[in-house]
C-alpha cells in the first residue's frame, strides 16, 4: 500500500498466495491486479461479488466458500485453474466452464443452482462436488470418463446420465434424491463407496464384481431381500447400511366372495430362503411363518379388514420388511350376472318345459338348479336349470353351488290356453292341481255354495278342503274376488 492506496505495480508483481480467509471482507475491489498469484483463498468473508479477475492467468486455486455470493464473474481465461471452491454461497447459475480444460477439482455445495453449465470438455476432471442443490436434471457426464468422485446428493435428480462410461469413478454420493436406476454402475469395477440412501431404488446394480468397495449406504429405498442379501457375501466390506427399507407392494383392495378362501401373497423375494412372515390383521398380530402365502379358508363377514405382513431372514438381522396393506372387502358368494327362463313347451297333459340360461358370477361348480312349488315341498332337481313335465303354477327357483352359495328367485309357469278345468289330486303330477293366476282371495264353493276352501291367488289348489282333506268327487266353482272364474271337476 502507498498513502492509503493499492500500489497497483507491485500487486502485479506479487507471486505470493492471497490467503484472506475469515478476515471480515466484505469487498475484494482491487484484487484484480494480482494476476500473477498462484492461490486466492477469500472464503469465509462477507462477499456478494467477485471482481473480474481474467487477468490474473496464472490462478490455479480459487476458493471462495462460505459467503453470500450470487454469481461469479466470467472465468473462462483462467485457463491453468485446477480447483475452484464455491460452497456455501448463494449461487443460482455458474459461467462457461469449459475451456478450463485444467480443472481438476470442482466444489460446488450448498448453493442455489438449479443446473451445471456444459462440463463436457472437462476431460481430465476428477472430482465434481455439486450436492445440496435444486438440480433436478444434470449434465450427461460420459466425457468426464477421469472422474474418481462424484457428489450430487440432495438435489431432487431422478437419473445421473452417463455412469457407464465413469469406469474409474471411486465414489458415487447421491444420497437424498428420486434416483430409481443405478444399473449403469454394474460393469464399474473401481468403486470403493456407494452413498445412495434415501432414494426410489428398486434394485441394485452389481456390487459384488467390486474387489475394492468398502461402502455401502442404501438405507431407505425400495429395496428387498432379494437385493441385498446378495451384498453380505461381500469380503472386505466395512460400511454397509441397508435399514430401515420403504414398504414394498403397492395398496391393493381385494373383493374375496364368502365362503372362498382369501389368499394373501407377497411377491417380492419369492426366492429367497430363511425368512420369518409375521401377519396382521387391523395392526393385530394373526401368525407367523416361514412360508410366503398366507389363508383364510372359508371366509366370513367377520374376515373384512385391512391386512399386512412383515418380514425378517437371519442374515440381515437389522431389517424389518413391510408388505403394504391388502384391503379386503367379503362380497355375496356368487351374483347372479344374467338370468333369463323360456317355457317353449306347455301342454295340458305333459306338462311344460323349462329350459333356464344362467350367468353366475363368483359360484363354484357344480351348480343344482331347484323348482319347488308354492305351499309345497315336493321339490324337483336338475344338474343344468333345465326342467320337464312342470305343473302350471308358482314356483321357487333356487341355485346352488358346492358351497351352498346361492340365488333364490320366483317362476310362474301359466296353465295352457283351453285345458279342461279337471284335476285328480292323486293322480299324475300334471292333474293333481290348478293354477289360479287371477290375484286376489280365491273361493271353492260347491255346487250347495258352501266354500270348502279359501285361498290367496295367485295360488295353486291341489283339491283339498281348509281343514286338509281331500275335497269330494264332483263339480266345484272357484271364485276370485267373488266373481266367477271357472267350474272346476274333482276326480277320485
């Protein structure tokens, strides 16, 4: 200094480093005639802004952490810089990189970038230290083929491009972010640490190819049994953290018919021997065991609820897997889908025909088919819904299946037009009764007009009196609403 001012011809002369760290600067105007040192160390200050420093070419260490820095001035002269240190600043965006062709070590931590420029000329690079910023999306970083460390934890990134070609990379931070793919590293056989917890991680590239790897940290991804075990096998590893994993399996609702069997399966690890199932029903413990499937036979209404298991194997002792949750809904054993019933033969003797085309849902076969007439319980079975010789009149239709799971629904099989009104009630299934469709309340009177029996119609008579004796030989009137509906001849 002279008289208070820089003498700004010996600063040009200076070959020392500028070692001004934590010094409470606040302004760095006039560092820029100090171009021939070598070291500019101003971290630690209270710096905003940088001076243009392109003059000073013989810099090959520019530290400047830990202040308030917004941006840096243009650095693309700097053409022996070997390390820039930026972290800790305030940083939102970086200038050209790329003709520091010399640049070896790159740190730039805790800042506000929300992208790296272009580094693809970087060639010779070996460490690139850019965590802890809001860069989604990085750089294809297959030319930077010299990197040894690579940090990009913290970031939000969902990929790192380019890791197939970083065959000399020794370490991998990327901690904290939405990566789900890490495939690229299989051939890579240099890495001695992978820091990749907290992340979308479904499976692992090759880890066990490595002879130098000494670190794993891939706690709190998606990851299974399936993929981690393989790593125990690992000689020489010292760091290894693989607990607590994210649920895995997705949120499944699951309608189960009662009476079927509910059956809960986990997926993952379906090859993976000396492991411990523990299920819960409602977060209450039900049972534990060794094999995968579990089930309920027989299921009840009782059975609704929400399940999850648990796992464990003997040679990850510090993991405890959690399967997510089935939501299970008990629905009607078996629906009806589609029904329809024609009668395409009705005759007054033979009786009618009734074929059935039934669609079940959720029924297990075989299925019975049951028609039995209305007051009565002289039923009639078939193996197919399709029936033969029906007397007229109303009926219940039930199915069946080999649970005993079933619908029941109603059939009306109309007397045939101009069928004589006569029936033998011990007679032949066809004549022992008659239909009275007309609805309403039905009278037999005979021919003194004493009403014998009283039925509501719909209804079938089958001859007999109301105090249940068969009504005599004769001619009979039946009445519906006490209007005249027919003569009807009882035959004994």
């Amino acid at each position: 200094m002279t008289g208070g001012k820089l003498n700004v011809n010996a600063a040009k002369t200076f070959t020392s480093d500028l070692l001004l760290a934590g010094a409470n600067i606040s302004d760095l105007t006039g560092i820029e005639y100090f171009t021939s040192v070598f070291k500019i160390d101003a971290s630690f200050n209270n710096l905003t802004t940088i001076p243009n420093i392109s003059a000073s070419t013989s810099l090959q260490y520019l530290f400047l952490n830990s202040n308030h820095i917004t941006s840096l001035p243009d650095l693309s002269a700097l053409t022996h810089l070997i390390q820039l240190q930026v972290i800790n600043n305030q940083l939102v965006s970086l200038p050209s990189l790329n003709k520091l062709t010399s640049l070896d070590y790159l740190f730039l931590n805790n800042n506000q970038l929300t992208a790296l420029p272009d580094i693809s000329a970087l060639t010779n690079i070996r460490y690139v230290i850019a965590g802890n910023n809001p860069i989604t999306t990085f750089p294809d970083f297959s030319p930077n083929v010299n990197l040894i460390e690579l940090h990009v934890h913290q970031t939000g990134a969902t990929e790192i491009k380019g890791l197939q070609a970083l065959t000399k990379l020794s370490k991998l931070y990327c901690w904290e972010n939405k990566i789900t793919d890490l495939s690229a590293l299989s051939n890579n056989k240099s890495l001695t640490g992978l820091y990749a917890s907290n992340n979308l991680l479904t499976s692992l590239p090759i880890l066990t190819n490595k002879p130098n790897l000494k670190t794993i940290e891939i706690s709190n991804n998606k990851l299974t049994f399936e993929d981690l075990l393989p790593l125990t096998t690992i000689i020489g590893l010292t760091g290894f953290s693989y607990s607590p994993q994210d649920s895995v399996g997705v949120y499944t609702k699951q309608n189960v018919r009662l009476k079927h069997d509910i059956a809960l399966s986990t997926t993952e690890d379906a090859g993976v021997t000396g492991s411990t199932y523990t299920w819960y029903k409602n977060s209450e413990k039900i049972t534990s065991t060794t094999a995968a499937p579990f089930v309920i036979p027989s299921a009840k209404v009782s059975d609704a609820g929400d399940y999850y298991a648990t796992s464990t194997n003997t040679s990850l002792p510090l993991l405890t897997l959690t399967h997510r949750i089935w939501n299970v809904s008990i629905i009607n054993c078996i629906d009806l889908a589609s029904y329809s019933v024609t009668i395409p033969y009705n005759d007054c003797k033979i009786g009618a025909t009734v074929e059935s085309n039934i669609v079940l849902d959720g029924g297990i076969a075989p299925y019975t088919y049951t028609l039995t007439p209305a007051a009565s319980t002289n039923s009639t079975v078939s193996t197919t819904g399709d029936f033969t010789q029906m007397a007229p009149g109303e009926y219940s239709y039930s199915i069946r299946d080999t649970n005993n799971c079933g619908i029941d629904t109603t059939l009306t099989i109309k007397k045939p037009a101009k069928c004589d009104p006569v029936i033998i009630p011990t007679g032949d299934p066809q004549m022992n009764s008659y239909f009275i469709e007309q609805p309403g309340t039905a009278k037999i009177v005979d021919l003194s007009g004493n009403t014998i029996a009283q039925l509501t119609t719909p209804a079938v008579w089958y001859g007999y009196r109301s105090d249940g004796s068969l009504a005599d030989a004769g001619y009979y009137v039946i009445l519906v609403n006490n209007s005249k509906v027919t003569n009807i001849t009882v035959i004994r």
